[in-house]
C-alpha cells in the first residue's frame, strides 16, 4: 500500500517535527501475474502494454483481462481512489511454464494527482 508524503525537518531543540503534504497516499504498487496462461493470451497482454505506451500511458486493460477475478480487485484497477491512475512501471516479463504454456509478470503503480481546495 502506498505511504502518507510527509516532509521531516529536525528542529533546532532535537526534535523531529512531520508535516503531511498531502490527503492521498501515494505509491500503491501492484505486481499483476497471470499464470499458466496460454502464448496467445501473452502476447494479448503484451499488446496491451504496447498500447499503453508501456510505462508512459495510462493502463488500459480490457474487462477480459480480469475474468475470474473478484469484483474489488475489478474496481480497484478501474479507479483506485478519486483523482488517481494505474500506470505501468516495467515491462511484461515473460516465462516458459510448460509446452504452449507460461507466466506473464507486469509491474503496475498508482499515479495520483493532488485535488486543489477552491474557495467558495
């Protein structure tokens, strides 16, 4: 889960003093793993990590992707929280399980943008 930006400063008198920069957590990290998938399905999700301009791009992942997964896990990767967006971190790993069979590995981690406070 992601850690509460704070900024420490150690005071003249020795103390440590922490102020919080921000109401989002940021830097939640997620290693996506699909395993024992067929080679056809691998470079599916290669595909998509083309697509997504790899770890530029915002993921994008078809609802097929997460077929057989909960619906919270569904939910968190469409919207982690207000304001924030997955974004690949490293390229799809790919490896060999067996004959027309492997594991694909992709790194992922939310991006979140601070919401200013307006005025009213």
């Amino acid at each position: 889960m992601g850690q509460w930006p704070q900024k420490r400063m150690k005071m003249r008198n020795g103390r440590i003093e922490r102020w919080g920069l921000s109401s989002i957590p940021d830097g939640d990290k997620m290693q996506l793993t699909w395993q024992n998938i067929t080679y056809q399905q691998a470079e599916s999700l290669c595909t998509v990590w083309d697509q997504n301009y790899g770890i530029y791009g915002i993921v994008d992942m078809p609802s097929e992707v997460f077929a057989g997964t909960s619906s919270e896990l569904a939910a968190l990767m469409e919207t982690p929280f207000a304001g924030a967006t997955w974004h690949f971190t490293g390229p799809p790993v790919v490896r060999p399980v067996k004959a027309g069979r492997c594991t694909v590995e992709i790194p992922a981690k939310v991006r979140g943008y601070l919401r200013q406070e307006q005025d009213l």
